[in-house]
C-alpha cells in the first residue's frame, strides 16, 4: 500500500515535472534554432523522464547564471557611461563657468578700451565721418559723371571707403582728396580717347571720343550718352533736331582757338528729352489724321487758284497798259470797251454811256473770277483745324474717362496732338489771306483802269459833240 502510494505519487511528480520540462523543452528548442544546440531526445519511460528533468534544471540553472552575469555586465557598462556622462558634464559646466567669467572680463576691459580710444580720438570721430558722406557722395556723383567713361571704376574705391567700418587711413584719405581733385580738373578739359561704344544694334565697336569737360561726348558727327547704370557708353537712337547736330563736324575739325559747340548742361538729360522730341514734319505726318489731309488739299487748290489768277491778271495788266497807248482795239478788256466805243461813236452821250457801262460790266467777272473761291479756302482752313482739334479733345477726353487722368502726360500729349489740325488750318489760311488780298487788289486794279478809261471816253465824246 505505500509503495503504491509512493509510486503514485512519484507519477504525479513526473507529470507535473514532465509538463514544466514539455515547455521548458521548448523555449530551449526555440533558443538552440538559434544557437546550434543539439535537442534532447524524447523519454520512453519514468527514470528516462526523471532524468530528463533532472538534466534540464541544471541547464536551465546554467542559463539563468549566465542571463544574471550578462544583465550584470550590461549594467555595470550603463554605469560607467553614466559616470563618463556626469563627469564630462561636470568639465563643461566648469568650462561654461570660466568661459562666461572670462566673457565678463573682456567685456569690461573693451569697454575701457573703446572709452579711452574715444578719449584719446577726440574730433577725429567727427572727421571719420565726414569722410564717409564725402566718400559716399562723391561716389554716387563720380558713377553718373561723363568723366568715368574715360576712368572707369573710379566710385567703386569711394564705395568701400563709405562703407568701411574701420578708421580709414591716411592713404584713403589722400586717394579721397587726389580723386575729387581730379574731377574738378577734368571738368574743365576737352580730351580725345579710344574706347568701345554700344551702337544701335547693341554690339560693341572701338571709336575716338571727344570728351568737352564733364557735360557731353562726341564721336562721328553724333552725341553719344555715358549711361551709368551699365557704364557704357551708348549710341543714341537719333540724334537731336534743328541745329545741335551742324556744330560737331566744325568743333571735331577745329584743332586751336574757340569753336562752337552746343553742350547739355544737365549731362544728358536735355539730350535724351531732345532726342525724343518730335519734329514738326514727324507731328503732321503722326497727329494730322483726315482732317489734316483735307487742310492740305484745300491749301493746294486755293494755291493752284492763286498762280492761276496772278498770270492771268498780271498777263491783262500787260496787254490793257499796251492798249491804252493803242487807238486800235485788241483781245483785252480794255480793247473790247474801246472796240464799243467805236461801234457807238455816233451815237448820243446817254445811249454811249450806256453800251460801255454794259461792257464794264461784262468784264468784271472775268477778272474777278477765282477771287471770291481763294477767300473761301482761307475762311474754311482754320475751320476745318478747329474741326480736328474739337474731336481729337474729345478723343483724348474719352481716353481721360476710360483710362484715368493718373499720368498728366497723357493728357498733355492729347491736346497738343488735336491742337496740330489748328495749327495746320492757321498755316493754311494765312498765306491764303495774303495771296487774296494781292489778287482782290489786282482785280480792283484793273476795274478801276477799265472804268477809268470807259468815263474817258465819254468826256471826249462829249467835247467832240459839243464842237
């Protein structure tokens, strides 16, 4: 009975073992496909499984000896980093502590330092200064004057003088003042020089500048513009109008004394708005529209009028001042009146009268033909610019109401465009109004002369009856 019992009992103690050594088994399985273990062979009976277990705590007890050590290591290793950490933060505070000691040290002894420069500078601050602006200044001027182009990169020294933070020495003072002393001087001087310009297409060509002081450039019969934007000495686009352009030929040629040249005194300012400023030829052909065309047209009839009537009345004049130291009749007005006069020279004083008043009055209109039209033409021209002037106001007004008044060039720009059909109406009229009243005087002329001679007549009519 206790031996079964203890057989029992030893059964259960086996299964219990059995089971833990199952799952134990296992993990070491698990572990030994990764470590290359050779795996423990199954039991078959109850001493094979005792000693199974018995075998599998001792490997697990070996494990677990070696887990501790190797968890002690890794422990003992974070330590010493840790220490390492502490100490090393400890250094740096040290170091931070020095540093910021000493920060405070220098501080204090750059303040001393800068309060004694000071002291011991005095007005030189003031000078330090005033270097600076004039550096400053000069270089801004030195950059746009027409002397650079033959000493180029001359602002770019005053430039780092004005803004350099240290004492200037006095090397670059000396440079400042030789600099400014020799702008003063080449203002006054006339130099010829060899350099490239920018023509019109852009490219790069080599020419022989003459330079007149500080004001213009001259190259070629033409003004070139030093642009200071670039540094480059740029052809115009054109060349200015009326006279400027006729005095570069004779002041190139001219080798001593005085010669004639027309300078900008604004150093290319009045240049580039006269370049741009349109001719009045350029302004008819762009502003003139319709209206101006027909002005034109008017002008050219009223003309043709004009040249007919002058020959045609100068050609009358001739042939009646001919006729009146001639006692036969010929193809003229006043050959016609005397050629009545013979017709009728037996007849009474009244009925004489009469047939040559008739022929007076057939005359006048041939002469005085084409009057009345060359005074029409010189009404209507000054109408017909006014006519464009109104609607080009109104044009520029609607461009006003559309667009804004924001820019008064714009609005500048209309008006003197509308105001060219005015001037073009006046143009037309005024040597129109002239040429009528030299044509209405001939006329008159020589009506008066035909009148004249026709009341002779007919006195001497009238002696001769009375004989």
């Amino acid at each position: 009975m206790k031996i079964n019992k203890i057989i029992a009992k030893t059964g259960l103690v086996a299964l219990i073992a059995l089971s833990c050594s199952f799952g134990t088994l296992q993990a070491e399985e698990a572990a030994k496909k990764d470590t290359g273990a050779i795996a423990v062979p199954a039991a078959d009976t109850l001493a094979e499984l005792l000693k199974l277990v018995k075998a599998d705590k001792i490997r697990q007890s070996s494990l677990n000896k070696k887990r501790v050590a190797e968890f002690r290591n890794a422990r003992n290793q974070q330590r010493s980093l840790l220490n390492q950490a502490k100490a090393e933060q400890k250094r740096e505070e040290d170091r931070t502590k020095r540093l910021k000691a000493q920060y405070d040290v220098n501080e204090k002894k750059l303040a001393e330092l800068e309060a004694a420069k000071l002291l011991k500078a005095g007005s030189l601050g003031e000078m330090v200064g005033v270097v600076r602006q004039v550096a400053g200044d000069s270089a801004a001027r030195f950059q746009r004057s027409v002397v650079t182009a033959q000493f180029p990169n001359r602002h770019q020294f005053l430039e780092e003088l004005a803004q350099s933070k240290v004492f200037p020495e006095i090397p670059a003072i000396r440079k400042l003042w030789v600099e400014i002393q020799n702008e003063m001087t080449e203002q006054a001087n006339v130099v010829k020089f060899t350099t490239e310009i920018v023509n019109r297409e852009g490219r790069k060509e080599e020419r022989t500048i003459v330079r007149i002081g500080g004001f213009n450039l001259v190259s070629n019969d033409e003004y070139l513009v030093f642009n200071s934007g670039s540094q480059d000495i740029n052809q115009l686009l054109s060349q200015p109008k009326g006279s400027f352009v006729d005095t570069i030929e004779p002041y190139q040629a001219a080798s001593t004394g005085v010669a004639r040249l027309a300078i900008d005194p604004s150093r290319g300012s009045i240049l580039t708005i006269e370049v741009q400023r349109e001719s009045w030829p350029e302004r008819v052909e762009k502003y003139a529209g319709v209206v101006g065309v027909a002005i034109g047209v008017v002008l050219f009839f009223g003309l043709l009028v004009v040249l007919e009537r002058l020959i045609v009345l100068t050609s009358l004049k001739t042939k009646m001042n001919a006729q009146a130291k001639s006692s036969t009749p010929g193809n003229n007005p006043l050959g016609r009146i005397m050629a009545v006069y013979l017709a009728n020279k037996d007849s009474d004083t009244e009925n004489l009268e009469l047939k040559l008043d008739e022929a007076v009055l057939k005359e006048t209109p041939r002469i005085e033909r084409g009057v009345t039209i060359i005074k029409v033409f010189a009404a209507v021209s000054p109408l017909m610019g006014l006519l464009g002037t109104v609607t080009g106001m109104i044009e520029t007004f609607q461009s006003i109401t559309l667009y804004g008044a924001g820019d008064p060039k714009v609005m500048a720009g209309g008006i003197s465009s509308a105001l060219i059909t005015t001037v073009l109406g006046i143009v037309a009229a005024l040597p129109l109004i002239l040429l009528h009243a030299v044509v209405s005087g001939m006329a008159k002329g020589l009506n008066h002369m035909l009148e004249e001679q026709s009341t002779g007549l007919i006195a001497q009519h009238e002696e001769e009856a009375g004989a």
